[in-house]
C-alpha cells in the first residue's frame, strides 16, 4: 500500500524534464550550504564568540559544502557556485544553456538559506544589536551573511585574492573529478572537496574571508538590504560587492584553463581491450 502511495504521488508530482531537477537540487544544495555556513558565522558573532571562532566558521563552511554535493551531486553535479558552473562550460562538461539556470538556482537558494538563518537568529539578532543593523562599527552584523574586506585590503588586492583563492578551489575540483588521474573514489568526491574548503579557509581568510563564490555572496547581500541593513551593504569597503563577484568567475575561468592546458590536455587516449584478453602490463595480477 506504501509502495503504491509512493507510486501515485511521483506520477503526479514527479517533474519529467531533467532541467527542472538540476534546478532544484542547486537550490536546495546551496541552501544547506548558507544554512551551515553563514549559520556559523551567526552563533560565532551573536555570541561574541563564547560559542564560535574562525575553526567553528571554517567547519561549518566546510560541512556546509561537504553536504550541499552529497545532497545535489547525483542530480546536478552539485556545483552550488556559479564560478564552478562557468568552469565545466568552459571545459564542455555542461551545457551553456544550462548555465543561466544553474545561476539563478543557486542565487535563489543563496537568497533563501540567508532568510532562514535570518529567522533562526532573529531574537539572538535583536538582542545583539537593540534593533539596529548596521554594516560596519563594533556591532556590525552585515558580515554574518555577505563578506567584507580588511582595513589592510586594496581593491586590486582583493581581486587578485578572489582569483587565486576561486581558481585553486577549480583546480581541486577538477582533480577530485577527474577519474582518468587518481580521483577521489567514488561517493568520497564532496569529502575530498569540503577538504579542499578548508584548505582555502585556513589559508587564504585574512584579506576577505574567501567568499569565492559569487552566488554564495550576493544573495545573501542583496538578503541584507532588504531585510533592514539597507544600501549600505554595497557601499561598504569602497563599493566592495562587486569583487567577490568577479573575482571568482574570472577564476573560475583560469582554474579551469589551468586544469586543462597542465593536465587534461596530456591524459593519453584509452587503449581498446586485446581481442586476446591479455592483462596491460600495470593491470595487478593477485596469485591465489
């Protein structure tokens, strides 16, 4: 009887096209990931860090991104970052009319998962601030959700940090991925890349604290804005928002062009089986 439930609702509610899945599974995987990322920052500053501190943020970015690919890796590739979508165009691994797409998935899903930490924190929110948001000053809390540069960082500088740090995450995706290097094996890829993550965490935090995604970004910026912080969100840092928005996807773009040229490129072709069945010469041969 469960098992007919179960039939009759997917033929009713069960989407068809593989596009509308793809969509969702974005959305909901950059949704987790907002919800156990910027949900750290939120317990490390709410808390004036009694409860937190940048190894808890880094877990919970982490773990966030380690979660978002299992959730959205069967379905999507669970790419939850624009950046990481340009990359696999660029290299022919997905669709270019699939991009605008995954885009706006994973900005959606950015924007809500912001709206949830927002509701999950609002009276520790309240609390902490008497009301008031505000983006930068001893009580600023516009950085739980989007990122802020340093006194110390320059507009170039901070550029120059999105690219590197974005293309060095492309670079471990693509070697996590690749199954014609070592790979990682298969179901342990999102391990391996939330390992990556932190790698970049601990670091390549100090100018900006390593946004390196522009969905993961701006969503929860433009979240900011309209949720009581106001225009100052993008005003901030010297009109900071737009750096860790290019930045990636220009990164993107070199991790992948990297990838490609040092690596890929060389793969040599795969050799046909003998017709003779013979073992290759590297084929491990067990004697019982």
């Amino acid at each position: 009887m469960e098992d007919e439930n179960k039939k009759r609702m997917k033929e009713k509610f069960g989407l068809r096209r593989d596009i509308f899945k793809e969509f969702l599974a974005e959305f909901l995987g950059i949704f987790v990931l907002i919800l156990f990322g910027c949900g750290s920052v939120a317990q490390t500053v709410l808390s004036k860090g009694a409860v937190g501190e940048p190894l808890t943020i880094h877990i919970g970015f982490t773990l966030g991104v380690m979660m978002a690919v299992y959730m959205a890796g069967g379905v999507s590739g669970g790419h939850v970052n624009p950046a990481v979508s340009l990359a696999m165009v660029i290299l022919g691994k997905l669709p270019v009319k699939k991009f605008p797409i995954y885009v706006a998935a994973q900005f959606l899903g950015a924007f809500v998962g912001s709206c949830a930490v927002f509701g999950l924190y609002y009276d520790a929110l309240m609390d902490y601030t008497n009301g008031e948001f505000t983006v930068s000053g001893p009580n600023a809390t516009a950085n739980i959700f989007a990122s802020y540069p340093a006194k110390h960082l320059s507009v170039l500088n901070g550029f120059v940090d999105q690219v590197i740090g974005t293309g060095a995450l492309i670079l471990c995706i693509l070697a996590i991925t690749d199954k014609r290097n070592i790979g990682a094996p298969k179901g342990m890829e999102p391990l391996c890349i939330g390992l990556a993550i932190t790698a970049i965490a601990v670091s390549m935090g100090l100018n900006c604290g390593y946004p390196i995604n522009p969905a993961r970004d701006l969503g929860p910026r433009f979240f900011t804005a309209m949720a009581g912080w106001g225009m100052d969100v993008f005003r901030a840092g010297g009109c900071w928002w737009w750096i860790p928005v290019a930045g990636p996807m220009v990164g993107g773009a070199v991790g992948a062009g990297v990838y490609f040229l040092c690596v890929e490129l060389h793969h040599p072709e795969p050799e046909k089986p003998d017709e003779n069945n013979i073992p290759d010469k590297y084929e491990m041969v067990t004697v019982s």
